[in-house]
C-alpha cells in the first residue's frame, strides 16, 4: 500500500525502501523528529516528510495523505512507524536510507548522553544540506549523477564477497 502510493503519484522515481529498524522506529516516535545534530544529518535538513501514524498502513484513503506528506523530499519519517526513502535508481534510495538510517542512530545516542545538545547555527546547516544534497562534481556530461552511483558497484562487490546467495 505504502510503495505503490508512492510510485504511482512519483514518476521521478524508481525505488522505494521502508524499514522498521530500531534507531529508524526510535527517532520516529521523538517530537523532535530528525535533528540537524551532525554532518550526517544536515543531508536531509529542512527536507524531511512526516506522516502521522494511523493504524497498519492497509486503507487506500491513506495514500493520498502518504504522497502529501512525501513530497518532493527523497526522505520521509512515518511517524511512530519507521523510515522511508525514494531514489531515481535503486542505490540511491539505498544511500539515502543508510544516510538517514545512521542520522538516526547517532541523533539516539548523542540523546542518551544526557546533556543539552549543541546545535551549529542554521545558515551552517542550510549550507551544508546544499553541498550535499547532491554529489559534489559534475560527470563529463555536466549532469550531477545520483546519490549512490559510485557507493554502488563496491556495495555488490563487497556482498558477492562475503555471501553472493542473493543472486540465488
Ligand atoms: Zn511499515
């Protein structure tokens, strides 16, 4: 229900990943939600969708509410619920998620340290979510390829190494 709703209103993308992971089920269950709190972070500031838990997501009605709350982020926290990521190809809705995944992880722990946190001021996070928002340097063609391109064919690499059974 949640993917083909974001697919069928997205034709921008091709991939989108849900998870329920603790740090992702933990940071979605904060207020707060997702805190500019470290470079990692910045990558999403300011472009995080947040969707309102409503019950196990299997009535169509919800859909609509899904996409608005989506928008043109590439992120989006479904509140009391988990993370969610789109991309233009497969990595880098891969990329995102790991990004936001360790966004999360970290924001838990810098919390559970149990003192005020230090946020950088917001023309700092403004500038940062800018520099990475997309990669750094144009390919030979001029075009800014997407999140993930060059992370990809190491990540395959490296899973054929350690266990290639997915290709079962
Ligand atoms: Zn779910």
């Amino acid at each position: 229900m949640i993917h083909s709703a974001i697919h069928g209103a997205r034709h921008d993308i091709t991939c989108v990943l849900h998870t329920h992971t603790p740090a992702g089920m933990a940071v979605s269950a904060l207020d707060c939600g997702l805190l500019p709190l470290n470079q990692t972070a910045m990558r999403f500031a300011g472009s995080v969708g947040y969707h309102d838990f409503e019950g196990v997501a299997v009535d169509l009605d919800e859909r609509q509410r899904l996409v608005d709350d989506l928008g043109d982020n590439d992120v989006m926290i479904l509140r009391n619920h988990g993370l969610l990521t789109v991309g233009v190809t497969v990595a880098e809705a891969f990329v995102n998620m790991l990004r936001l995944e360790r966004a999360c992880q970290t924001q838990l722990l810098t919390m559970s340290a149990g003192v005020s946190l230090r946020m950088p001021p917001q023309s700092v996070i403004d500038r940062t979510f800018q520099q990475l928002r997309r990669q750094p340097s144009p390919d030979k063609n001029g075009r800014f390829p997407p999140h993930g391109e060059r992370e990809w064919p190491a990540l395959l690499r490296l899973l054929d190494e350690r266990d290639a059974s997915y290709k079962n």
